[in-house]
C-alpha cells in the first residue's frame, strides 16, 4: 500500500486483537512507523505491535486510566495525527424481557462513554489536519433483535461522531465513522458457539448462511475495516467529515 499515513502518529483503542489489531498493522503498512495501542492488559500478548508501535494499557471504563494511557501516548508519541476508537464490547443475544439492566450499562460505559473519553482524552494537542475514527456497526442504524443494549450503544457512538464533527471541523479536525457488517472475529465466532451449544444452527452453518445474504456472498472482514480506517485517516478523505461509512457487501 502507498504511504498515505507517511510520518503520521496513530493511537487505536482495542487495538490488541480483532478488528483493532487489524487496524493497527495497516496503519503501520500506510506508513504510520508510530504508534500506540491502547488495550485491557489482558489483551495483550498474542502478537507483539508492528516496529515502531508500544503497547499501553488502558481500562476506557475507568477515567483515571484513560487519561494516564493518552498522557504517556502523547508523551511516547509526542503528538497524535490519527485516533481510532475501536474498542468495544458485545453482550450475547438477550430478548428484551431478559436484559439486565447492569449489562446495559457496562455495554453503554464501553461503547459510547469509552468512545466519548476516547475522543476527550485522545485529540488533546491534535492539530489541523487530525483524523478521527469510530469503529461504530451497521447497527448504529438499524435495528437488530435481541441486541438492543448493543445496537443502542453503537446508535449513541454515531450521534457522538456526528456531533463532535461539527465541533472539530473548524479547527481542521475530521470525525467520521465506519459501519462494518458482521466480521467472524473470535469473540463473535464465540457468541455463535454459545448459540450452537443452545440448540442454533451450527457455527459453519451460521457463517455460511450470514454469507448467502450477501451481495458477496461473505462476510466482512477485518482486513475490509483496516482498509477503509486508512481511507478516512488519509488525505484521500479531507473533505469527508462527520459521515458513517458502512463497510461490507449489502445485505440481500
């Protein structure tokens, strides 16, 4: 890929595994040489961060440690160009009558106040020409059924980037989203499991079927996320702003 991110200093939430890791090694591979990932300690340790990149863990739920791991990022980094929000959690599929109400709050704490204390900590000193993304979910738009706590914090991260965007933009900070569809990343893959043992259709079945609905007849992937995170840190998209760009083949 062309160094579109030549010299820039990223920071990614969530960037230890999945969509996050994925997020992390393109902007590495776009030219961003450094760069922070910020992730629960435990999520650490499965593969080290491209050269260049510290790891600095951080606990978004907590407001002290969220802004002691963006003081030593922009210590470490001694700026931040690019911020991706992609941290972020999923409760296992619960009817309405079943929700605890505690769960919707810890899933709320992660996925939209996370994303708010990202955004206030993360973009401290960032300058004109500052891209931040928000790893939301086609759900931030739609409904999706026995998801609610989920789908109702992923509709508050895009009002949040929305909004934010037309604070920021006259400073020369962009704010968009990215909407991806369903991504067979382990936790999801697991939750699949979990529905299997139930009695649901089997883990193959299910991502095989998921698949057939599609105009490519497959999932997203994290690669396609990664992909379109560089679009929207990059120059390509300097008139894009306060958008949500979704991200994998239309549903049939």
């Amino acid at each position: 890929m062309t160094a579109l991110l030549a010299g820039k200093r990223a920071a990614v939430t969530g960037g230890a595994n999945g969509i996050g890791a994925a997020i992390v090694r393109e902007l590495a591979d776009a030219g961003a040489d450094r760069g922070a990932v910020l992730d629960l300690p435990s999520a650490f340790g499965t593969s080290a961060p491209p050269e260049g990149w510290v790891e600095i863990p951080v606990d978004l739920r907590d407001d002290a440690s969220t802004r002691g791991a963006f003081d030593e990022a922009r210590t470490t980094l001694e700026r931040i160009d690019v911020l991706v929000a992609a941290a972020g959690i999923v409760p296992g599929w619960t009817g309405i009558n079943e929700l605890n109400p505690d769960e919707w709050d810890e899933v709320f704490r992660v996925n939209a106040r996370g994303v708010m204390r990202t955004i206030q900590e993360g973009r401290i000193g960032m300058g004109e020409g500052g891209a931040i993304v928000v790893i939301a979910s086609q759900n931030a738009w739609r409904g999706n059924e026995h998801l609610a706590s989920y789908t109702a914090s992923k509709h508050a991260a895009l009002g949040l980037v929305r909004s934010v965007a037309l604070e920021l933009g006259p400073h020369g900070i962009r704010v968009n989203a990215i909407g991806p569809g369903s991504v067979a990343t382990d936790a999801y893959v697991g939750r699949l499991r979990r529905r299997e043992s139930e009695g649901g259709a089997t883990v193959e079945q299910a991502l095989a079927g998921e698949g057939r609905q599609t105009t490519l007849m497959r999932l997203t992937t994290v690669e396609d996320v990664a992909r379109a995170t560089i679009f929207l840190a990059s120059d390509l998209a300097s008139g894009v702003a306060g958008h949500v760009l979704p991200v994998g083949p239309a549903t049939r």
